[in-house]
C-alpha cells in the first residue's frame, strides 16, 4: 500500500505542476481538500523559505505524514522585488487573478522591454514523517508583456505575461510538461522528487 503524503495547498494551479513530479514513486500525494483539511497555513513569514516552512508545518501538525509545501512568487527587477512573497495578494486578498495580473500591468506598461525584467522564485519543503525538514530552490528568469496572451489558469495571475528568457511562449501558452522543464516549481520540485526517491524506493 502507497504511503500517502501531504501538498499544503489549496491552489488548483499549484497542484496540476506539482502532481506529476510524484509519479512513480510509492508514495500517493493528497491536497489539503483531499485530506479532509478546509483551512490552510498563514503566510506571515518575510521570506519564502518562511512561508514554505509555515505551510509544511500546517499540514505535518496535523497529519504526521511526509508533507510538501511550496512558497513562491514574482520579483520584478524594476520595483526593487515586488511583489515578491505578496505575489498572490497583491492587488488585494481574494481577488480575482485577471485583477492582480491588470494591476501588474499597470506598474510596467510605462518600460521599455528590457526593463520590464522578472525573476519568479519558487522554495519547496518537506518534512519527513519523523520532522527532518529540507528545502530545495528554483529560479526562472524573463519578461513581462503589457498586454496577456491568454486567460487566466486558476490561481495563475502573471502566467498570460510571463514570457521566460529564450522562449516564445509565455508559461499559460506552454504545455504542463513544457512549463515544468524549465519553470521555478520544476525545478525545486525535481529537486523533492529525488530526495524523497532516495527515501522511499
């Protein structure tokens, strides 16, 4: 019988790229909903790695189980980091995504392209059934368009203008398996993936 594990998210977008980094390992990996958890962590940290460590404490507290969390976000080089670990509230707490990608818009639509640089950053943790924690990083570096290509994914507001140094899609344009090769969360999350391999096969 698989062991069954933890993600401390609520986020639909979050969940469909973290999902298959699982797949073929002994171990199957729940939503916070799919455990029977409504509520989800306060991200009060000032850092990533705090609020990553935050989420994957919530989920361990009451599970006990091998528990995932991931904090990332936004850092538009222009505005000095912002917004940064305030990415998903930005334009205001439960907004729709359309919202904060509009007011994104806004701040950069006055630069020129090459000024309009971004690095979005991901942390991953995981604790371990018996409490040792770990945490693994990525980074993806590009541009923001002033205009989306796309719609919205769910809980996705900058992927429609997004568009990764050295590609022509902007990550809502790319396939799941083409936007986890290259992406921040794809890469903190291989790094999870082999660790927990070194664990459990």
């Amino acid at each position: 019988m698989a062991t069954i594990g933890i993600l401390s998210t609520h986020n639909p977008g979050k969940l469909e790229q973290m999902r298959p980094f699982f797949v073929g390992l002994p171990i199957t990996m729940q939503s916070l909903k799919e455990a029977g958890i409504t509520d989800e962590a306060e991200e009060t940290g000032i850092t990533f790695e705090q609020n990553a460590r935050l989420k994957v404490e919530f989920a361990w507290n009451l599970k006990k189980t091998w528990c995932v969390s991931e904090d990332s976000g936004l850092c538009i080089d222009f505005l000095g980091g912002r917004p940064g670990i305030l990415s998903a509230r930005w334009a205001g707490t439960n907004v729709p995504p359309e919202k904060t990608m509009y007011h994104t818009i806004g701040f950069v639509k006055p630069l020129r392209l090459d000024l309009r640089t971004a690095t979005f950053k991901s942390v991953a943790a995981i604790k371990s059934p018996t409490g040792l924690v770990q945490y693994f990083r990525g980074e993806a570096r590009g541009v923001l368009l002033t205009e989306p290509r796309t719609a919205c994914p769910p809980g996705m507001p900058y992927d429609p203008i997004f568009l990764p140094i050295g590609q022509d899609k902007v990550w809502s344009e790319m396939t799941l398996e083409e936007k986890n090769a290259i992406s921040h969360r794809g890469q903190a999350f291989r790094q999870v993936r082999d660790f927990l391999r070194s664990f459990l096969v």
